[in-house]
C-alpha cells in the first residue's frame, strides 16, 4: 500500500523534476527511527542522496522535535498521519488517536468503516493487527464516531458490493495430507472437500444487519 500510496508517487515527481540530476533528498526520521532509516537506505541511488539530520546531526527524537515546536508555535504539534493509518494505535499513539477522533468524528467514522469492509472479507484484517478500530471506539467512549459510522451505513446513497469470497486452504502442519480450516486447527479434510469447502461470511456490528450477507459471500460498502 504505502509503496503504491507514496513511493510510486515519490519516483515519478522525482523523473519529472530533477530530469536525472542528482538532489540531495532530506527525511526527518527521528532519532529512534533509525531502523527506517537503514530501510530507506535500500532505495538509495545515483541521484536520490538521502539525508538523515535529526539522527546523524543533532540526534533528536520525537521529545525534541515536539519540544521545538512547542517552543517555535506555542502549541503541541500533532503527527501529520491519516486518521486510519494502521500503525497508529501502538502504545505511545493511541491515546493521540483518540483524542483526534474524538475532535474529528468524522475521521474515526472513515476508518470503522474501511474496517467494516476489510473485516466482511476476512474476519482477522482488523484495523491495528490485534486491536480493531471498533474495539478503541467502545474502550473509550467514542460515541460520536460509533454514531456517523452508523449513518454511513444507513445512507441511502451509499453503494454496496456482493463478493463471493474464496479461501486457500493450507496443509495441516502435522499432517501435510490433510487440510487445516481456518478458525478451527482441529478440522481436517481431503482436498476434494476442501475445494468445496466455502466460509461462511460475519457482519458487523455483531447482532445488527448491515446488508444482505449471504454464506457463500461477503457484502460490503465500496
């Protein structure tokens, strides 16, 4: 995603503005980002000369930037990420992230709702890996947010899209023969029954309809 989202983008602007000259490209990796910048390092060439000032020249970290900017603006600086970025609700984040969506309901409304279609067609893609967004707007009281997702999903005009939804059935590791299905390492079958074998869909919110779901299709919004 974020190859498609920005580097793809990135190496086009640069073809188109610098025309093969060399330039000099300054990222503000803070200093415990240094691992993202050993990474970026890989994506060095020629002409794009990458520069990390915040580590290699002043060795400031995120305390010392928002420091700074405190200092320079007379405010708390936020961090400049997308409402839903997946990397968002680490321990250090959350409490950032709701606090915006608390200040911008809207946005948490957006990211329940790529949520929702990601889980109508797998039941384990939520939001932050092991935390769903939903889960963080019920911890902590998000109504606002909970209810514009709701009118998001009641909205006449809002499109919907029937998937008929396959899964790849990998061999059981104890018994490469055999297949294992999904939700229940217990189950096994041939692989005859195991082409045949479909999911049955979830919607969500649990217990409220959402669409026409269907068992051999998952039912979302475009």
């Amino acid at each position: 995603m974020q190859l498609a989202a920005k580097g793809d983008v990135l190496d086009r602007w640069y073809a188109e503005e610098f025309r093969g000259q060399p330039f000099r490209h300054i990222l503000g990796f803070a200093a415990e980002e240094a691992r993202r910048a050993l990474r970026d390092q890989d994506y060095a060439t020629a002409n794009r000369r990458p520069e990390y000032p915040l580590i290699t020249d002043w060795a400031w970290d995120r305390d010392d930037c928002d420091a700074y900017l405190r200092a320079q603006f007379g405010q708390r600086w936020s961090r400049s990420a997308c409402g839903y970025c997946p990397f968002a609700a680490s321990r250090r984040g959350l409490p950032e992230l709701v606090e915006r969506w608390r200040a911008e309901p809207e946005v948490g409304a957006l990211a329940l709702a790529l949520e929702h279609t990601a889980l109508a067609l797998n039941p384990r893609s939520r939001l932050f890996g092991k935390l769903s967004a939903r889960q963080v707007v019920l911890d902590h009281g998000l109504a606002d947010v909970q209810r514009r997702f709701e009118q998001r999903l009641e909205d006449p005009g809002q499109e919907w899209t029937l998937y008929d939804v396959r899964r790849i059935i990998h061999p059981r590791r104890d018994d490469p023969t055999g297949r294992e299905l999904p939700g229940d390492p217990s189950a096994s079958t041939t692989p005859a029954a195991a082409r045949k074998w479909r999911p049955r869909s979830t919607g969500w919110p649990q217990g409220r309809r959402t669409g026409p779901w269907t068992s051999t299709g998952s039912h979302g919004p475009r």
